[in-house]
C-alpha cells in the first residue's frame, strides 16, 4: 500500500501556535442590588471582564423540555374550563366544573356533559366558559350525544382559538399523547402519554383510544394532542371513574376476567380512553361540515399481522403487513376488485405497510387513485374511487 509513504511525504511538520493572548483580569463577587419585583434589596452574583455566550449546544433533555413548553403554548389557547351551575331543591347552588375543547374558530365547544331537561331547568346563570387567560363567555346547549356522553356547546363571542386537527383513528401504538385538562380545577394542567390501544369500547361509546395520560376529576373534556402539536381526540374517562360510576348494565370492554367484577377495575392506573376527533366530527356532522377531518369510506376490514420471512442462507425474520380481512358490500375497496386476504403495500404512491401508514395515505389520496396489494406472489395495482 503507498497511503503510508503518500502520507510521509505530504504532511509537514506544523509551524508552532500563536501564543495564547492575554488573559483579562475576572472579578466574581456578590453585590447588593434593588429589586422592584421582590420590594427590598437582593444579593447577585456579579461577574466581570468576561464575555458570556449563549450558544452553547443544546442537550436532549433540554430540546424535550423545549418541545414541550412549545407545545403548551401551543394548545393550551383551545382548552377552556366549562362552568355549570344548578339550583337544588334546597335552594343551594350545586356548581359543575369540567373541561372543554374548541372545535372551531366561531365558539363551537365539544364538552363530557349531557344535561337532561331537568337539569336545563334548574340551570342557574346558563352556562359560562372561561377561556385560559380568564376572560369568560355565556354559551349555549346546542346538541347532545348520549352515547358518548358529550355535548356541543356555542360561545358566540369566542373565536380564533381552534386548534390544528390530525387523525387519532390512524395513530400507531406507541405514539406520544399530550394531555391537557384542568384535574381537580387545577387549571392548564399538562401530561404526557402513550397510545397503547385503539378501537376500544366503554358502554356505548366505540372506536375509543386507549391512553396512558391520568385522567381525573376536572380532566375530561381536556385535549389529547399529538407530539406534532395537533389534536387527535378528547379525552374522556379512566378505567377506574367509570368502574366506579358503572351501572348494573354497563359492560366494561377489557379482558375477560374484568367483566365479571368491577372491584378489579376499579384500581387500575394507566388506562384511560379518548374519543378521536374523526368520531367527534361524525356524531354531530350538521356541525362540521366544513374544515374537519371527515373519515373516508373505503370499505374493508383488515388487521395487523405478522409475516415470517425465510430466504435461503439467511436467519428467518419477521415483518408486519396490513391484511384484508373482508369487504363491505357495494365498497369502493368491494369494487375495486380487493380481495380478503390481499396484502396492502401502497395507496396513491404512499407506504401502506402499518395501520397507521395507510391511514395518512386513505386521507392523503385524491379521490381516484391507485392501490398496490400483493396476492399470493404477484403485486397487483387496483383502480380505487373513494365515495364523494
């Protein structure tokens, strides 16, 4: 090899450094200062003859500490704290206190309450929401959904406050949530999650996220958001409050052995659900016909699963694929010639190899487009028209 002899020849013997210049004298002493934000004098550390530089490299943790104070500010403007007020029998004024979320610019606000009439009745004052900066506003019942339990309220004189919207039906297991409510009338209040379930149920209420964000008293209603700052549902209960609020006739959607007994349920950490925005949008959609993420009908079940690869010389491994389970009847994925047990590959030139990857790609298409599945050993490209 000649890289050594090249190397011999080329480097030279450096010319010596320049000598270091001067040092400036550094005085660092404490000295006695006014103080108007604290009324009397303090002591500070004072520093001199030395320039201080604030480009220092940043750490992890001081970027994730960054992110998420950005994100505060980011959502905390479109999660208000809703405040009822109801005169008892007794004359006595029984207040409510829970979380809301602003689903628009014009004072549209999605709330975990549903009053029946005589609630609405003994309503004292109406309604008032209070935006994060204190400011309140009057607002109106304007729908209900029993099965979720939520209303939508109207506050006509709030606006520009609504947030930036993603998709919670299509978020991967795993993925980071933030939550923000207001626990125990703790107002602004933020905490940080996991999605670690989708599609559960609680009563009658479906499609359902399973987080690992507490939710307490005061907290539902709050926003769960996504680490890209947009929110991706509303959060709704824990395990544990509606164990404890469980009626003879409702079923607790988790496994086999909690169905038997609520005790069980009712200590559980960790398990909260959130409603997606795509199904906020679908129970009141005379309400959001404009601007929200509407979720497109393709018409096909499909699921997760795990496919063995062995090739010759080579360890076996393991990949995950999206399977078509079965087709809806008179589907755009039924007439597109998809059939059960097809592999997804790609949809409208985007991956579709993850649940969560052909959800963004569904929403993403145009609405005649492409898919690619593979059947058996070929690839296949199917003509696909979503319904308008």
């Amino acid at each position: 090899m000649l890289w050594p002899l090249l190397l011999s020849v080329l480097v030279q013997t450096p010319e010596p450094p320049d000598p270091p210049p001067a040092t400036e004298r550094v005085d660092v002493g404490m000295e006695t200062m006014p103080s108007e934000q604290w009324l009397k004098s303090i002591q500070a550390l004072q520093v001199k003859g030395v320039e201080f530089s604030s480009s220092m490299p940043m750490s992890a943790l001081a970027s994730l500490e960054s992110e998420m104070a950005g994100l505060y500010r980011k959502l905390r403007p479109s999660l208000v704290e809703v405040h009822f007020q109801f005169l008892e029998e007794s004359n006595l004024r029984s207040p409510v206190l829970t979380s809301g979320m602003v689903m628009d610019n014009y004072g549209l606000i999605i709330t975990p309450v549903v009053l029946d009439k005589a609630q609405v009745d003994a309503l004292v004052d109406g309604i008032k929401v209070y935006r994060t900066d204190g400011k309140n506003y009057r607002a109106e019942l304007i729908a209900w959904n029993a099965h979720y339990g939520v209303s939508l309220l109207r506050a006509e004189e709030l606006r520009g406050l609504a947030p930036q919207f993603g998709y919670g039906l299509w978020m991967e297991e795993g993925s980071v949530t933030i939550g923000l409510g207001h626990p125990f009338g703790l107002p602004n209040s933020i905490s940080l999650g996991f999605l670690t379930g989708r599609q559960r149920g609680i009563g009658k209420a479906r499609e359902l996220m399973q987080i690992t964000n507490p939710i307490n008293v005061g907290d539902c209603g709050g926003l769960l958001a996504n680490r890209h700052g947009q929110v991706v549902g509303m959060m709704l209960t824990s395990l544990s409050d509606a164990a404890r609020r469980a009626e003879d006739n409702l079923k607790l959607y988790v496994a086999e052995y909690g169905n038997d007994s609520l005790e069980g349920a009712k200590q559980a950490q960790g398990i909260s659900f959130a409603i997606p925005v795509e199904v906020l949008f679908k129970i009141f959609p005379e309400h959001f016909k404009q601007g929200a993420n509407a979720s497109r009908r393709i018409g096909v079940l499909v699921e997760e699963k795990i496919h063995v690869v062995e090739l010759p010389k080579q360890q076996p491994s393991h990949k995950w694929e999206v399977v078509v389970t079965a087709l809806l009847p008179d589907s755009p994925a039924q007439a597109s010639g998809l059939q059960a047990g097809d592999v997804f590959i790609s949809l409208g030139g985007l991956s579709a190899g993850s649940l969560q990857e052909l959800g963004v790609a569904i929403h993403s298409a145009k609405l005649k487009t492409v898919m690619v599945v593979r059947r058996g050993d070929a690839l296949l490209e199917l003509p696909l028209q979503f319904e308008q």
